[in-house]
C-alpha cells in the first residue's frame, strides 16, 4: 500500500509501539518485514534487527505471496482494502482490525482474522504461528472468498444482476 496515506501512517505506528513491543517481548522467532509505497525515512531509521524495511516491490502479489501472514492494522480510513483482497487472493491469512475489514463482508476466524487491541493482535499473531493446521483452512477460505467476490468475473456478474434486476422493471 501507500505509506504516504494517513491511515496506514497511523496504523504501523500503533503495530510498532503498540503490538511489535508485545511480540517482542513473548518471542525471538518472529520478524516484520514492512513494503509498501513512498516509505517515510523515519521507518527505515528503526533500530531493530528484526525488522526489515522493503520499500515499494516491483511486484507486490509477488511479495504478498512469499508471505504467509499479512497485517493490516488499519485505525481510520474508508473505501475499498484492495491491498486485503490481493493478499487473501494470494493466499495469505490477513490480520486486522474491524476498521480494516469493513465492508468485506469477511467472518472472523473463517476467512480473516479481526484484533482491535495491541493484545488481541499479538495473540493472534501467536495463535497463527502455533496452529500451522487451522492457518491453512482460513488461507484457503480468503482465497475462495478473494475469487468468489472480487474477481473480475464475480464483479461482472454482479453488474450484470444489477442491470438484469433494473430493466426488470
């Protein structure tokens, strides 16, 4: 995503001082590696060995795919989370907060994972890398989600239902 907007601005400083200290804290095993868009310098002035900033990708699906876990720590913001659809297409688990996961009509613990506090996003980080079995089933579920209602075929099928129902009438 874009790292000049606000909300997502906001949201990596609540993760880092707010979830990051929480993570840290509990384990030496995990690692965050942050992509995205005009990357303001003050992220890549971390000190801190387990965190990797990549910067913009040349190609963020890619990315995305590579990755197994993909945080989305959203505290504001409106419209559609394209960056959340990609990655449930790629076959990550998303980890976000109700914000984040407004108007996708995602279920909790079956296609997404919801945390709206640093605790709850902590543990369910730790709940992913501790339930390797359960993890699969709800990347699977994203994907078929993903594909089922935002491809561009079930969009143009949704278009044409809506056109279908109007002249209808």
């Amino acid at each position: 995503g874009s790292m000049d907007w606000f909300p997502n601005i906001e949201g990596i400083k609540w993760f880092l001082n707010k979830v990051w200290v929480l993570i840290k804290a509990k384990t030496e095993n995990l690692n965050l590696e942050l992509a995205g868009r005009n990357m303001p310098d003050w992220l890549y002035d971390i000190k801190d060995e387990r965190i990797k900033i990549c910067g913009e990708v040349d190609n963020a699906f890619d990315f995305m795919q590579s990755m197994q876990l993909m945080i989305v720590p959203l505290l504001s913001g409106s419209g559609v989370r394209i960056k959340i659809i990609e990655g449930m297409a790629a076959g990550n688990v998303i980890i976000t907060t109700s914000v984040g996961a407004e108007g996708l009509g995602c279920i909790d613990k079956k296609n997404i994972l919801i945390a709206d506090t640093p605790e709850c996003f902590a543990e369910c980080i730790f709940w992913c890398v501790n339930n390797k079995n359960k993890l699969k089933e709800i990347s699977d579920n994203a994907r078929d989600y993903a594909i089922s209602n935002f491809s561009v075929r079930a969009v143009a099928n949704n278009i044409n239902s809506f056109y279908d129902e109007l002249f209808a009438y």
